[in-house]
C-alpha cells in the first residue's frame, strides 16, 4: 500500500490539551487504557471463533506482552487479538470519536450476546499522549489476506499510515516516552502501576526488561551426590485472570478469602468476616467486601474498596457506589453495567448507581441481622469493632437504620451484650403499654363508662410536651464507669442495669434512638435519682428539710443559685450526690462542640443530699456548730467527686477540706 498522510479527524480543536490536562486525573492511567484496549481485542476474536468466523489454535495462549525497555525510553503493549486492517485503523484510529468497541456489537448484534467490551480504541488510545512524544501501531488483522499496517503520529495532530511488516496476528502499540515521563519505562514502576490498575484483567499479562539477562540453568546438587540440571522457571503473568469475586460463595474456603485479602490489601490482620457479593438480576455485580481489624487509637477508620467494570480497575472508594459509612470495609466490587465516564475513572450521575449503592447497603444489613440471629457468639465478639460505624450507618440512612433496628447490641454493667428490646422484655418495659391496655379491659363497664366521660371532658385538651416526657418509659445509660462509679454501685445494688455509652458516637446516637422510639427517654445514670433507690417521706418532712438544708448550704458555699434536694436513700452509707438534667447536659455538650460556648454553660445541676445519712442529720440538728459548715463544704466536694473530674480549683479546696477534717480527728 501507498504511505498516507492526513490529520486526524477530531470533534474539538483543542482535544488533546484536554486529554492531557482534564481527561485522566492520574498520567499513570494510560497504562490501564493500553491493556484494556488489548483485553478488548482478544475478547472480539473470541466472539468471532464462537459464531464460526475463524479458528484459533487450542495451543496458542491468548495473552497481552509489555516490554519495558529503558534504554531505549520506549514502553511496548503487545496483543495477539483481531488486529485492524488499515480502514480499520483510520475508522478507530484517525477518527478518535467513534468507538470500536460500538461499532464492533452493532455489527454482530444479530450472532452473539452483547457482553460488555472493555476497550474502546479511540480517547483511550490517546491517552498514550500524555506521556510519550510519539506513538506507533503495527497491526494485523485476523481476516484471510490482510496486509499489515504501520501507523505512527507524533504529538497526537499528525499521522502517517502505510504498509507494515507485521507477521502474526494482533496489535503492539509503542511509546517513545517524552522526557518528563522516562519513569514509566523502568520495570519496577511498570510493574507497580500494572499490579496497581491491571491485577484482575481477563488475560494473562507478561512484563518484559530486553535488559534483563536471561536466567541460566542451573546445577543443583542432590543429596545422594547426584547432579540435576535445573531449567528456569517459565515467565508467569503478573495478574490473575480468575479473581475470587467470580467464583461462587460455596466454591470458596475461608482460606481463600484471607489469602486475597492479604494479597490485595497487604494487611496482615485477619479480617472480622466478610460478604460476598453475587447478583445476575436486574444487574450484574460480584465482589467481597471485608470489615477489617482496625485499631481505631492508632489507625484511621478508613478502607479501601476498589471498583471494577468486567475486571478493569476503576477507582477506590467512589462516593456514589460505597456509602460513607461503610467505607471502613475493605474490598472489590466488579460491576460491568456501571455507567461510566470517557476515562471510566469516575461515574455518570444516574439512578443506576443509586440502586447499586442500596443494594450494597442491604447485603451489608443480611449479613449484620444474619450474624446476629445465627451467630450471636461470634457477633458479640467483632462488635467492639464495628458499632461505631454500624451507629453512624443507622444515622446517616433510614433503611440502614429500619433494618438494624434489632440487631444493634448494647454492653449493659455486668460486661454483658442486650440489644434494646432484649433488655426491655427483661426489664419488664416493653410491656408497659400491653399491661395498661390489659388493665383497662378488665375494668367494669361502670368505670369504663366514667373513663370515657372524662375523655369527652378533656378532648380538645393537648397534652403538653412535659405530660408526654413524664408519660416516656427511662432507659439509663454510663458514660464513664469510674466517673460516676457511685451511681452504678447504687444500680447493682438495687439489681437494676445500664447500658454503657462510652464512644464517641454515642452521644449523637442516643438523640437517633429517642427518634426511633418515642415511647422511650434515654438519661445518663447521674442524671436523676431513680425512685427505687429512695424510701417515702412525707411530704412536709421533706419540703421542710430542703428548705433549712439549702439556706444552710447556700451560706455556707457561698452560693445563692445552689439547687438542693433532699431525699431518704436506701442506702445510709451514701451522703451526697450530684445531679444533672439530661437535657441542660445535653445542650451543653451541644454548645461545646459546635463552638458556640467558649466557658461552661450554666446547668441545671442539683445537690441531693440523703436524709438517712448521719452527716447529713447532724447538719440538719446543729446548723450553728463550730465545724458545720466544714462539712457541708466536703459533702458538696464529695458529690462533685463522684460526679465529674475536679478543676484545679475544687481539688484544691476539697484537699484542703480534707486536711481539715483529719486535724479535728487528732485534737
């Protein structure tokens, strides 16, 4: 054939700055572009043998060859597909905005299954451009008498075209890298970057260095005195073309997936478990997603999930596929109907990729629920790793939520794991409303009759918000079991529990599970005292002795705004506490952390003080003793103790209190 010459036929004038600038966000990608092109080829003449175009020897490996020669600063991809004839290679080549790999199914649309193709010759191709001055294609096409075809452009803008000397059949694409990209041509950073975007290509990659000698065979000594000549080990591809994700669930071992999770992720941990992905309908998706042991003190709470289209690395983490609360999985996921972009490192914006996510989120969901009703053992031993995410899940996403519900656990005082409506039924909570409606069927017809008159009589009455916070059923939950040791001594006293909210997730989480059951009210241990650790008083004793108690330990605190309670505890041994609504805490904390309060909030805090205490009744006796107001101050230092960390200033004054009270032992 003649030579030809020509320029090639673009949609835009300033394409290639494009390409090279906003196309691919990473240059190294072109190397995923250059084997995904030759994937693409071996693939269609795979399909041609199928629907009897052609015969393909059974011996002959069908593989793509990159040679990395350095010397030489050139980078060589090397297929033995279909090849191009040279109209071919002005159709897919010169006219870089028609797709090969489109016109290749249109073609055959009516003789073979319209399977994804990787490749498409065309942008792809062209990305060889942001890292080489030149490039050449030397191509020979399957057909019976095709000639071959030799193609070469510098810059991108200009080509030539003429005849070859191509002998077999396929496709090499050579770069002649430009200076700032020689890098590539080493075979360690070759290497990096194919294992890096090319580790689950379909077809068997070799990596070659012409630099490199050949290795030699070898005399290895026997131990009988022997001699054998050892050969060298046959080159072996650097992918593997049947990645885990393809199999079935049922044909893997748990070996297995710890051995590619090592492989692929290099963590020596073991992971906690993990899911396989495997759906045919209404689309196709394979993958394994592992939770992994993280050490959250020393360890980002951040994975890495790689997303595959037909085994073609696509990109980590992709916000629209991976919620943000699951990205502390590990794993891949392979799903060749996403709707990709022209450089297929980012997705289209469609309603597609929001089914795909929630199905994700679902099969992550079975397999919590599924753990937790099967494998409750093993459940509770991998909680302490993932609630904090699990949690944050269940805020961030309504389904998540509505599907953990149930399965969320809570470790209770005893070091034991409940989950809610476990720790309602033995509380005896969850039936509080049943027992009402039961005890309101079996009342006479009479008192039926009065309860409903009074119901005409209050009917346009709205209950007030605090009628119905009074009407909620308290759940109470520690924070810091040293801390507020106190109370939860006062709690297994009385044999009643807690749940015990100590990340920092949980504080947010206790607003979602008010939202999630309204019947309930979630309070922090310290933040009341709780009628079963309490005797009767009347009501004139009590009224009485709040009153003197506060006047008395306002005076003596210096503190006119002191709130004062007094009450008849149970247990004589406890004198002082201090208590803190669950709202005003909350509301501080709120402040705080959005940064709206720089000092401390006033709080609605209360000092409740034990009428069954000695301490407590010899105030109550003798107001005016000489050492009174001493130890009005150590109780008050006493509850704020048991309460909260000191500040300087409390713990010098309740050391000083202190030594006090032990001179007055030695007068």
């Amino acid at each position: 054939m003649n030579t030809e010459h020509g320029n090639l036929t673009m949609n835009s004038e300033n394409m290639f700055p494009i390409i090279k600038k906003w196309l691919y966000s990473d240059h190294d990608i072109f190397f995923r572009e250059m084997i995904s092109n030759g994937c693409d080829a071996i693939t269609k003449l795979k399909k041609l043998e199928l629907m009897g175009e052609t015969a393909l020897d059974p011996e002959e490996e069908l593989r793509i060859d990159v040679t990395a020669d350095a010397a030489n600063k050139i980078l060589r991809f090397e297929d033995n597909g279909l090849g191009m004839t040279a109209e071919e290679v002005k159709k897919y080549i010169n006219d870089i905005a028609f797709s090969g790999a489109a016109d290749f199914l249109n073609t055959y649309k009516d003789k073979a299954t319209e399977d994804q193709i990787i490749g498409h010759f065309g942008l792809g191709f062209y990305s060889a451009f942001m890292v080489a001055d030149k490039v050449t294609i030397d191509t020979l096409s399957w057909q019976e008498g095709a000639e071959p075809v030799h193609w070469e452009s510098e810059g991108g803008v200009n080509f030539s075209l003429e005849a070859g000397d191509r002998t077999k059949r396929g496709t090499a694409v050579t770069l002649y890298l430009s200076e700032d990209s020689l890098q590539f041509a080493n075979e360690w950073r070759a290497r990096e970057v194919l294992e890096k975007y090319c580790s689950f290509m379909p077809y068997p990659i070799y990596l070659t260095n012409p630099d490199k000698k050949p290795e030699e065979p070898k005399t290895v000594k026997n131990e009988d005195g022997t001699e054998t000549v050892k050969e060298p080990e046959a080159p072996k591809p650097i992918n593997d073309t049947e990645p885990l994700w393809l199999k079935t669930p049922s044909a893997c071992t748990d070996e297995e997936y710890k051995e590619f999770y090592r492989k692929v992720f290099r963590d020596y941990k073991e992971p906690l478990f993990w899911i396989h992905l495997n759906m045919d309908y209404p689309f196709n998706l394979k993958g394994i997603l592992y939770f992994p042991k993280l050490n959250l003190e020393t360890e980002p709470a951040e994975g890495t999930v790689k997303l595959f289209s037909n085994q073609v690395f696509i990109a980590d983490n992709i916000k629209e596929v991976i919620p943000e609360y699951l990205l502390l999985l590990k794993g891949t996921i392979d799903c060749p109907d996403l709707p990709l972009n022209v450089s297929r490192s980012a997705l289209q914006n469609d309603g597609f990729v929001k089914k795909i996510s929630d199905y994700i989120t679902k099969k992550v969901a079975d397999k919590l629920t599924g753990m937790f009703n099967v494998e409750r053992e093993n459940y509770e031993k991998y909680w302490g790793d993932i609630h904090p995410f699990i949690k944050y899940g269940c805020m961030k996403d309504n389904k998540f939520s509505e599907k953990m519900k149930k399965a969320v656990i809570y470790r209770d005082l005893d070091g034991k794991y409940t989950s809610l409506d476990e720790y309602l039924e033995a509380h005896g909570k969850a039936a509080k409303k049943d027992g009402e409606e039961a005890e309101g069927e079996a009342k006479s017809d009479e008192a039926a009759a009065d309860d409903a008159a009074d119901t005409a009589e209050k009917k346009e009455e709205e209950p007030s918000p605090e009628d119905y916070k009074d009407k909620r059923t308290v759940i109470y939950y520690v924070t810091d079991p040293s801390k507020q040791a106190t109370y939860v001594q006062m709690f297994k006293k009385e044999g009643l529990n807690a749940f015990l909210f100590d990340h920092a997730i949980d504080e947010p989480f206790v607003t979602h599970l008010e939202m999630q059951y309204p019947d309930y009210h979630f309070c922090r241990i310290d933040s009341s005292v709780d009628k079963a650790f309490t005797e009767e008083m009347s009501e004139e004793e009590a009224k009485a002795q709040t009153e003197q108690l506060t006047g008395f330990f306002r005076k003596a605190l210096n503190n006119e705004k002191l709130k004062v309670g007094v009450q008849r505890f149970k247990d004589a041994s406890v004198a002082s506490m201090i208590t803190l609504s669950e709202e005003s805490r909350r509301m501080n904390e709120m402040m705080k952390m959005y940064g709206l309060a720089e000092n401390e909030l006033p709080t609605d805090e209360t000092l409740v003080l034990n009428s069954g205490n000695a301490l407590v009744q010899y105030l109550t006796a003798h107001p005016e003793s000489e050492n009174a107001a001493l130890i009005a101050e150590q109780l008050y230092g006493l509850a704020l103790l048991g309460h909260k960390a000191l500040s300087p200033e409390e713990m010098t004054r309740f050391v000083a209190n202190s030594q006090a009270l032990m001179q007055l032992l030695i007068k």
